[in-house]
C-alpha cells in the first residue's frame, strides 16, 4: 500500500466544504457512505483490455509536467511513453477517419506503455477497439482560462512557436500581445466573452468538458452546457482509472501510484527528486495578477465546468479515502489524519 499525507495547507483550508478533502470525507462519513467505499469499487484499470494508457490530455492543467513524469517511470517501471507528433494547430474534434486513424495508431503503440495527446475523449469501444487505460488532470476552470490568455502570450512561447512552424506561425501584433485580461473581460472583449451554448471558442481550450465528453460534437461543443457535463461526468465515473490535479498533488500520486501501480509505482519518487524539477515545468513567469471583480464575472459564466471540476475533484478525493481506509484496515499501525 503506498501512502502519502495531503498539503495539510490546502487540506484544513475549509475543512467543512464538500469541495476539499476533509469535507469530502465528513460528508461520506455523515451519510453512512464510508463503509461502502472501497479501491476496488473505485478502480476502473481492470477493465481496460490492452496494457496501455491514454492521456488525452486537457490544456493548460499540467499535462506536460504529467508527460516528463511518463519518461521517467518508463526508465524505471519499464514501459514505452509516446506523445503525438506536435503541430502549428491542435486537433482536438475528429474526423470520423481520423478518429479511426488515430485510435489504431493509439493501439500500434508499443505495449505497455502510454500515448499522450490534446484531444476529446475517445470512446474505444464504441469504434468496437479494445479498451485502454484512460488517464486525465483537472484545473480550476477559471485559473485553467487564465492560464492560457498569459500562456500564448509569453516571450518564449511565441520564440517556441516562431521556431518550430517558421512559415505557419504568424506572429501576433503588439496591440493584441499587451492585452490585460481583466480589462478583457470587464470590456466585454469577444476574445475574454464566455457564453453558455456558443459553439465559437474551439481554439483557445475554454471547454475542460469536451476533454471527457467527446467526439459528438452536437452534444459536446456547446459551451458550459448541462448536457456535454453530464455525459463528461459519466466517463469520468465509468471509464476513466484517475482524472488527478496538480492543485492537489500528493492526493493525485497516491491514487495514481495504488490504482495503476504497473506504470505509477515511484511517482512520487520522481516527481520531488530535486533535479527534476517538474513542479517548474512549463510555469508561466510572465503571468500579471487577475483582478476578483474579472474572476467573479468570468465564473458567473462557468457554471456547468465550475460543477464538472469539483465532481472530478470530489472523485479523486473519494479514490483518496478508500486507500486510506484499505490502509487503516490491513495495518497494525492506522492513520488518523481526518
């Protein structure tokens, strides 16, 4: 059983609300809910039908500190990390061919191993392919917006860029580069407007659902939409082994390392050796502060993501606690740390 403690910081921040880890477990114990909860209830890895993960990964939640992490346990667990082949453009909606194409190329992969890329949830066995492992992070619906408006604005991000797709990348003009965000958004900007339903938006990854709701675009498109949420929320509770935060990072590597130790055991490990750095990873130093009036606006019009994120966030925990009360039930030593 491995076991690590949370941020103790975060962890009594609000201990009472249903959205944090104490809360969480309050309200499991109050209901009557507790003793039913167990890793093995909570652990969807055994049904995957090939030795093989698959991060879709969403933008701007950590994916890339995820990706580095994928490196080093392949060297140490034994397993084959792949990523797609970067592009000018991300495609994140497919084709029907293309989701095809891509779904083989997935399970040509060398086993085991894991394949990462930007794309919206695929349904393996709806294309009647065998299952893989799915995996997937979470952010802050607002702080994730936030992210990206500073991310694609950043120095080295646009030198990146200017590198790598010299005849494709456009270099943006000086005017749009110093655009504040919070000005953004109070001015009703259509770049920093959000509204519920709107199908505009693909490219600057304002939909952390479509990531787990799919390819179905006539559901999953609309944006901040009751029905793409729901149909999210029921992947993530059927398909998906752990949808982990960097926001809570020692609970994401315990339900990583327990629920799919082949490829997670010593993430921790390599996560805080110090040469590796990976809390750097990709952190944007460039970013100014957000005022609360243009975050209070802006999750005004999140509602359905804001709701999506915390049920991610409430399952995660859920996983958390069965590891803890597995622990508690095999060890002659238990832990009280609720």
């Amino acid at each position: 059983m491995v076991w690590f403690l949370p941020d103790f910081a975060e962890f009594w921040k609000k201990h009472d609300d249903i959205n944090t880890l104490h809360g969480t477990y309050q309200y499991l114990k109050s209901t009557g809910q507790l003793h039913d909860l167990t890793t093995e209830k909570l652990n969807n890895t055994p049904n995957a039908e090939v030795d093989l993960i698959f991060f879709n990964r969403v933008p701007k939640v950590g994916s890339q500190t995820m990706m580095e992490l994928l490196k080093m346990l392949g060297k140490r667990n034994g397993f084959h990390p792949v990523r797609d082949k970067p592009g000018n453009t991300e495609t994140i909606m497919l084709a029907d061919d293309f989701e095809q194409n891509l779904v083989e190329e997935i399970l040509e992969a060398k086993r085991p191993g894991t394949y990462s890329k930007h794309v919206a949830y695929i349904d393996f066995e709806d294309l009647d392919y065998p299952e893989p492992i799915y995996i997937n992070l979470v952010r802050n619906p607002v702080e994730r917006i936030i992210s990206w408006f500073y991310y694609i604005r950043a120095p080295w991000y646009i030198a990146e860029r200017k590198k790598m797709f010299p005849n494709l990348y456009q270099l943006p003009s000086a005017q749009w580069l110093k655009k504040d965000f919070s000005e953004c958004v109070l001015k009703g900007d259509p770049e920093c407007t959000f509204l519920a339903n709107e199908r505009k938006g693909l490219g600057d990854h304002r939909r952390q659902m479509l990531f787990f709701c799919g390819q179905d675009s006539e559901t999953c498109m609309p944006f901040d939409n009751y029905e793409a949420m729901q149909r999210a929320k029921h992947h993530v509770e059927t398909k998906y082994a752990v949808v982990g935060s960097w926001e809570d990072t020692n609970v994401t590597l315990t339900v990583l390392e327990n629920y799919i130790p082949r490829y997670f055991s010593g993430a921790a490990h390599e996560y805080y050796k110090a040469e590796n750095r990976l809390h750097k990873t990709n952190r944007n130093s460039f970013r100014p502060p957000v005022t609360d009036e243009a975050r209070r606006v802006l999750s005004r019009n999140l509602t359905h993501e804001i709701e999506f994120y915390h049920f991610c966030k409430q399952r995660l925990y859920k996983q958390y606690i069965a590891v803890y009360l597995d622990h508690n039930a095999k060890s002659a030593q238990p832990l009280d740390i609720f």
